[in-house]
C-alpha cells in the first residue's frame, strides 16, 4: 500500500476491508467508499471544500441531543430518508403509504383513552380526529398501538419549548374491537424545520425554505402487521407540492373539515368553530413480505 495517488486509492481502500467476515457491512461500506470517491473526482473537491464539510458534519453533531437530531434533518432535506422510506416500504395497492419518521418521535408518550384531548394544553384551534385501522383484506384491528404526534399553531413541537414539563400534541391510544379510534387534538398548521443551525444554513445558501405542509404524524403498530410511520397532511394549505423534507403523497392529504359551533363528535357542545378530520388506516399483513 505504497505510491497510492487519486486513482488507486478507492481500490486500497475497498482492499483494507477484506478481513471483516460481515458481509453485509463489506458491501455497503465497499460501495461507500467507491460512491464517496467518485464524487470526490467528478467535483474535483478542493481541500478547502473538504475542510469545511468536515466542520459541517462537527456542528451537526453538536448541536444535536436529545431533543434535536440535526443528521436526521440533514437526511430529510437531502431526501435519502425518504429514498430509504421509499424503498423498504413497498406494500401492496391499498396499504396506506409510509412517509419519512422526522426528527420529534418521543417514544415513551403518554398513554390516552379514545376520545382524550392528547393537545394537553398546546395553543390551537380544536380538532376532532377519527377513523379506523384496517387490515388488507378489510378486517379490522383492534388494540392498534396509535402513535400520534404534531406541533401547536405556532409550529412548535413540545420538545422544543424547554419550559414545558409535560406532553402537549403526542401521545398514543387503542384502536377498539372494531378498529376505530378518536381523539381530540388541535389543528394542524405549516412550520419550518429548525433552520438555525447547519441544515437550516445549507437550504438557505441554495435558495430553499425550510417549510414543511401541514400534518399529523402517525406511527401504528399492530401484531400480525407491519408497523406504519406515516403522515396525514391538510389539504387546505401551502407548502403541499414543496415540502422541505419531499414527505408529501397523494394518498396522505385529506380535509380539515370546519364546523360551526355546535355539538361535536365526541357529543361536546362547542361555543367556537372546530374542525374535524376523518382518516382510515390500512395495514399490510406481515405474512406479505
């Protein structure tokens, strides 16, 4: 491994990882590398270049903990989460599709019966959520785990106002016997990704915005079924054909219905306008893999 120059060095590279017996990792590392150098050639890097894509990658990783995950963000802005998303979740025709998982999953969310109000006190106009969980073939599910998550009507998650001291906008439920679920939340608004540190500083020297449409995000889980990571975007609202993260699908924009004041789903007299939205889940049967 002497006289290496720009040329052979892909090779003696993909050479050293001969001696792992992990398969699987020698080819994706091999093509890496050969992806990673190729790039390097074709754009002829400048050390410079290089230097300050080191420094890139050094301030992701400080400013992410564990409420903000920067190298997340970068992956859905680059869309490789939803390559990713895309090519491990081929279901078949009529499975609802899956959609990038974002950066404000908390896994241990409160739990609530159907019907709660999971908003807990986020700011924002009330909505009343339903609908069921199906299986392919119709039947069905009940006991779904139900993950829900969204931001308040300033666009904010609620980990990402330090000062909160417990959950506003997420929790999880149970599908009933006969695959229904509901729950009262509050209206999904626009906002833009955190855009104040090295991705937000990359859209903005290319000349893109940060904002992603308006949406609930949804995680189900169920025996038997493959787990759905999903989203249910608002039909009435921008940023629907140039969402920052490339998360939107045809089949995942559904209306946020208004009401005027009046009783509403659940049987609550509401004194000011609600809104209510109805989505139907369907999940692929694990045997289809």
């Amino acid at each position: 491994m002497i006289d290496i120059d720009e040329w052979t060095i892909t090779s003696a590279v993909r050479k050293a990882h001969g001696a792992t017996s992990n398969a699987r990792l020698k080819t994706v590392m091999d093509s890496l590398v050969r992806h990673l150098h190729d790039f390097a050639r074709e754009v002829q890097l400048t050390e410079a270049e290089w230097s300050h894509g080191i420094d890139f990658l050094t301030r992701a990783g400080s400013i992410t903990d564990d409420k903000r995950q920067e190298f997340i963000l970068l992956s859905d802005v680059l869309g490789l989460s939803t390559l990713v998303t895309a090519q491990c979740n081929r279901r078949p025709a009529g499975c609802t599709e899956a959609t990038v998982f974002g950066p404000f999953y908390v896994p241990d969310a409160p739990a609530y019966r159907n019907g709660d109000d999971i908003a807990n006190g986020a700011s924002g106009e009330p909505c009343f959520v339903g609908g069921t969980v199906r299986g392919i073939d119709g039947e069905p599910i009940a006991d779904a785990r139900i993950d829900v998550w969204q931001s308040d009507d300033e666009g904010w998650y609620d980990v990402q106002r330090p000062e909160l001291e417990h959950a506003q906008g997420r929790g999880h439920l149970s599908s009933l016997g006969d695959g229904s679920y509901r729950f009262r939340s509050i209206v999904a608004v626009p906002y833009p990704i955190p855009h104040d540190g090295p991705v937000g500083q990359m859209l903005e020297k290319l000349g893109r915005h940060p904002w992603r449409p308006a949406h609930l995000h949804f995680m189900i889980r169920a025996p038997g079924y493959e787990t759905l990571i999903t989203h249910v975007f608002r039909a009435e609202g921008r940023y629907l054909d140039s969402d920052a993260v490339f998360g939107v699908r045809t089949s995942l924009i559904a209306e946020w219905k208004r009401n005027e004041p009046g009783v509403a789903p659940d049987g609550t007299c509401m004194d000011v306008p609600f809104y209510t939205l109805e989505y139907d889940f369907v999940l692929n049967d694990s045997r289809n893999d």
